[in-house]
C-alpha cells in the first residue's frame, strides 16, 4: 500500500542559497509525525517546496498516495491530496471565508462533501463569527491559526503539513488544536506537524518525531525525541551537521 | 413630456447673461492641452465639435437593470435636456447658481450650451433620487444636475450616465451640489458610457458649516471618462468621504482629478479610490489635498490603489498635498502593480484554480470601496459589472 506521503532526496535552492539538501520522508496513513527544528533549517522551505511554491529551484522527489506531484501546479497537488497549514496565513481583503469555501467546494466538484465538512468544522472550531469576514484580515494570531485549522478541516485532505499551528496559541487553544488534529487522524490520511514545542505533543500520540537541522532530516525516533530536545536543544546535531 | 423651448428661452436674467458671455468667450478658447498638469496624461487630439448640442432629446432608453431595482424617484436627462415633468432647471432659477467658473473650453461651452441643469432640492429630495442621463446622440451634449441641500436636511442621490445608441458622443456633464449647515448628502456617480463616447464631466460639491457628504464614483465606461472633482470645505466642521472604484477595459481612458479644498476649520477629508486596468486602457488619479491658511485643524487622507492585469495597460496614481496652515493632519498613499502572488499561492493551496484564486482576488480588491455605494441592489450591479468584464478577459485570454 502506498504512504500518504513519501519524499525522496529533496533539494530547495534559491539562487546560490540551498535550503534543503536531501530530505527524506515518509509518512504512512494513519501516523502523525512531527518535525522539529532550528529556526532556518528549513522546515516551512519543506511545507512551500511540496506545496509546489514556484519561488525555488527543486530536484528530487514527492508523491503523495503513490502519486507522483513533482510536476503539478500548487492548485493540482491540494487536488491530489495535500494541505499546507501557513506558518504566516495570508490575508485576502474583501474575500470571505465563507467565499473561500464556497470556491473550494466549486474546484473540486467530484467532491460532494463539502457543506456537511464546512458545518462540522464551524461547529466544532466555533468558526461562526468568522465565516463572514474577509480571511485572515485583522484577525489575531491565535484566530489566523483556528482558520488554518477550520480550512483544514474542510478540504480533508491525504496529506496535511501544519507549519507551527501551535504558535501563539494560548494554553487552552493548544489543548484544543491538539485534540483535534488527533481526532482527524485516519487510515485515510497522513499528518505532519511541524513545531517547536513539546506542548501540543502531550495532547496527541506522535508515531515519529523527526528533527531537521540544516536543511535535512538528521534523525527520526519516538516521542522521547522531543523530551531530549527540551533538555539539550539542538547543539548536538548543529555540530554534527557542521 | 415637455414640449423643448429653444434653448435659453426660459432663463432666468443672470443666466441669459451669463449664457450670451459664455458664448463671446467661447470663440476665444482653444482645446486644453496635455501639457497643461491638470490635462496631463490624456489624448486630447479630438474636435469637441462645440457648438453642436442638439435642439431636442433624442428618444427615451429603455429600462434595464438598475432602474429595475430603484424604488425611488427617476429624473431622466436625455442628450442634455430634463424630460421629467415637474423639474426645475437652474437656468429658470430666481437665485445665481454657479459652482463651475467658467475656466476652460468645456465649462465655458457648458454654460454657453446646457439647455439648464435639473435642479434637485426641497421637494425632489424627499425620497431617494435616481437621475438617469442618457445620451442618443453624436452631438456634444451638456447634461447637469445641481442639488441644493436645505440647512439640516439629508439627500440621497445616484447619477448615472449612460448611452442609449452604440453612437460616440462627446458629452460634458456637470454635477454641483450645495450642502447646507449641518445637512448631510449621499451622492453616488455612475459613468456607463458606451466606449466611443467622450466624456469630460466636472463636479463642484459645496459643504457648509458641520455638512458631511458622502460620494462614490463608478467608471465602467467610456473611451474617455474624466471626472474632475472639486469639494469645497467652506464651512467649520464639514467632512467627506470620497470612494471610487474604477474598471477600465480595451483603450479606455479613466481619469480622475480630485481637489479637496479645505478652508473652514476643524474639516476632514477622506478619499479612497480602487481601480483596475487590462487590455490596453490608462487609468490617471491625481488627487490634491489643499489646505488654506484658514484650514487649522484639517484632517485630509487619500489613498489610491490600482491593479495592472495586463502589460499593455498603465495607471497613472498622483497623490499631491499644499499645506498653507500649520495645524494639520494628512496622509496619503498610493499602490500600482499587479495580482498579489502571496495571495494567489494561498488559494491555489486551497485547491483553487489560478483563474478562480485571481478572480476572488480581484473581487476582493474592490469589495471595500463596492461597500460603501449606500444603495445594495445598486452595489450588486456594480459588483456584477466589474467581476464580469474580468472574468470575460479572463475567457477571451486578455488577462
Ligand atoms: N524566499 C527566500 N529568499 C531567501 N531566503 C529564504 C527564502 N525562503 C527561505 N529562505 C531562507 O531559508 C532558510 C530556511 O527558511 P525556513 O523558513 O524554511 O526555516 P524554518 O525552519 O521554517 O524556520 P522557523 O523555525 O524560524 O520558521 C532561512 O535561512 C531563510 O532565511
Ligand atoms: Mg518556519
């Protein structure tokens, strides 16, 4: 059987900047991993490169259910499967979340499980308030992330990457977020969430914790990872990196 | 319908004189020049054929969808002339009106020329007004509407031109209003032109003391669509909001010169327009904040904000501030350049095509000026005009 996700020696460069340098991942369905990791090294370079951001030069591979999407379009690899939540959610003045909603549901019309998905995920994330205002616009940290999540929610995808959903969530809300990225994992979906801290981890059951230094991924192992890396940080690897 | 008494029949005595002055004086002017600044940007090498008004109406247009859903008042202004029983002109008025000098070829040829602008006030402002101006003919024409807002009284009017025939025309329209102490008007301007017609409009909008207006423009159409605005701040306390939202397609030309002259004290000005250009059509802003000596105490904000969606297409955005007073607040900003790619990769990500993440885009762009038309069946035809020429350009491959 296919894995939700599997990358294979992925290079990101940006003119002579590389990014990353030979990432190899595989998620199965059903598994929430986790990667952690220096600022820099080139997590949220990883979420865009899959995304099919076009600002990089990109060699290796990714497939996501056994397809290959190193040639789609960004809008090809959400229908293929995959969701990006955005580190930095963008702001669309003047479109509404439920305009944008309605526009997913319109661009995957094989799909007809949107207005039962977009019901539950309002319910359930409490996204009423939100629905009519323009996406992301004057909306607080915590609230850009709830919309991630809502947008998550709705598009139910294969393969979901959470660029730092947790940050700045308050106490409850990380709770809360945890809680629910647990409750979407599926045999039909695979689930990486990439983070800083070990707090949103206590509230879901992580099958592998991956640490990327330097624009590749230096190790893979269980939860203790992240409890080693609350106590030491990530001066080790720098230095094997090095 | 009235029968149409040749023109200058009825006026008043300042206005026969002020007509027969204005046609001396016409065989004195040349057509402006784009090396004048106010002029500047523009393709004025056409012959305005003044004076060539026609003597009567042309026929009535038909109705269509904004009057369709318009549930008040209709005064229709055909090639110049009012048609509706029972409105006034400012030409058979007893008192001067005159906010428009008579500075240049086409304000000049409009006082010589115009059979008398439809004067709005007291009874004709009880409910909302739709002023429906057409244009039939391939003659200049000289279309006006003057409001006169009582002291303490609301008005609420809509302008809108439109071109019954596919006949260009040059057409001159002026709208004036006179806002009283502490009197509020909602004035909302719709240029529907067709896109062989010339039109070179000028608008004076008086506020007294503590009046505030409210005034939205809408440019659809016309080959040549200019506006030239001028609100005078006369009175302590008075505001105005100013939006726009303009769409200019194939080789239009949109052009706005807004002046907002503040005088009295404690005045406050906020204009804020949004404009999109394809194919190979210009856009011009120039807006001027101008503050008198006498002007302590304004606040005074413009902003202008234009997306390029083709390369042949250009905006012109030209923000200018002359500050004589010395207590004073103002700002100003203006953008021109293309769909937000950071904004196109978020919704692509959302599994929205580039054409579907474009097209939210670009509706989104205008919703915050679309918003403040007062109207909504009105703001929903304008917002169905707009999306709908983008999403045409979008079909035939022009953006
Ligand atoms: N568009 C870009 N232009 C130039 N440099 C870039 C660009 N995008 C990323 N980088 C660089 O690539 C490196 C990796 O950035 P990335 O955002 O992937 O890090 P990250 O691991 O997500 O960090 P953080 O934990 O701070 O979010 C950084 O040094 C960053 O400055
Ligand atoms: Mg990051």
């Amino acid at each position: 059987m296919p894995n939700a996700l599997e990358v294979r020696d992925l290079h990101a460069s940006i003119g002579d900047l590389n990014i990353l340098k030979g990432v190899d991942l595989t998620v199965p369905f059903g598994e929430v991993h986790a990667i952690m990791g220096p600022n820099g090294s080139g997590k949220s370079t990883l979420s865009h490169v899959l995304m099919g951001k076009d600002e990089y030069e990109v060699t290796g591979f990714a497939s996501i259910d056994g397809v290959d999407i190193m040639g789609m379009t960004v809008d090809e690899r959400s229908r293929a499967g995959l969701f990006e939540a955005f580190q930095y959610p963008t702001q669309i003045p003047g479109v509404t979340l439920d305009d944008l909603t309605a526009e997913m549901a319109v661009s995957n019309p094989s799909d007809d499980g949107f207005e039962q998905r977009i019901a539950a995920a309002s319910e359930r994330l409490g996204m009423d308030r939100f629905r009519s205002r323009a996406v992301n616009v004057n909306l607080s940290g915590g609230e850009k992330k709830r919309t991630e999540m809502y947008l998550l929610g709705v598009a139910s995808p294969k393969i979901a990457i959470l660029d730092e959903i947790d940050s700045g969530l308050d106490i409850d809300a990380v709770r809360e977020i945890g809680d629910m990225i647990e409750s979407l994992r599926s045999p039909d979906r695979g689930i990486v969430v990439i983070t800083h801290y070990s707090r949103i981890l206590a509230y879901m059951s992580p099958d592998r914790i991956h640490v990327m230094v330097g624009g590749r991924i230096v190790k893979s192992g269980g939860s203790e990872i992240a409890e080693e890396l609350e106590a030491k940080g990530y001066t080790e690897y720098q230095v094997a990196n090095a | 319908m009235t029968e149409t008494p040749t023109l200058g029949s009825t006026d008043a005595a300042w206005m026969a004189s002020r007509r027969s002055a204005a046609v001396d004086r016409l065989a004195d002017l040349a057509m402006p020049s784009e090396r004048e600044e106010i002029w500047r940007y523009l393709d004025l090498d056409f012959d305005p054929d003044i004076p060539s008004a026609p003597n009567a109406p042309g026929g009535a247009g038909g109705r269509d969808t904004v009057l369709d859903g318009w549930h008040g008042d209709v005064v229709s202004i055909i090639d110049g002339f009012v048609v509706t029983e029972g409105v006034p002109t400012i030409a058979e008025a007893d008192d001067e009106v005159s906010l428009v000098g008579d500075d240049d070829l086409f304000s000049t040829a409009f006082t010589a020329y115009a059979p008398g602008a439809a004067l709005l006030t007291g009874d004709q402002l009880t409910s909302q007004v739709l002023v429906d101006v057409q244009s039939t003919s391939s003659a200049t024409t000289f279309p006006g509407v003057h409001i006169e807002v009582p002291g303490g009284s609301d008005a609420s009017v809509i302008v809108r031109f439109r071109s019954t025939t596919d006949v260009g025309a040059t057409v001159v329209p002026t709208v004036t209003a006179n806002v009283g102490d502490n009197a509020r008007l909602t004035l909302t301007m719709i240029q529907d032109w067709n896109y062989q017609t010339r039109s070179l409009g000028r608008g004076v909008i008086s506020l007294h003391r503590d009046a505030s207006v409210l005034f939205n423009e809408v440019g659809l159409g016309a080959k040549l669509g200019r506006l030239h605005l001028d609100i005078n701040f006369v009175g302590s306390g008075s505001n105005a909001k100013v939006y726009g939202a303009y769409f200019g397609e194939d080789n239009q030309t949109l052009d706005y010169r807004y002046f907002m002259n503040h005088i009295g004290v404690h005045t406050r000005s906020d204009m804020f327009l949004k404009g999109a250009v394809e194919d190979n059509a210009l856009s011009v802003f120039t807006g001027m904040i101008r503050i008198e000596e006498t002007g302590q105490k304004t606040e005074a904000f413009q902003t202008n904000r234009n997306l390029i969606l083709s390369s042949g297409a250009a905006a012109q955005s030209v923000p200018n501030l002359e500050i004589l007073a010395n207590d004073v607040m103002c700002g100003h900003g203006s953008t021109v350049g293309p769909l937000d790619k950071d904004q196109r990769y978020y919704l692509m990500s959302r599994g929205l095509t580039p054409e579907s993440a474009d097209r939210l885009q670009v509706r989104g762009f205008f919703e915050e000026v679309i918003t403040q038309i007062p109207d909504e069946a009105i703001a929903a035809w304008v917002r169905d005009r707009i999306n709908g020429k983008y999403v045409a350009a979008q079909q035939e491959g022009r953006v």
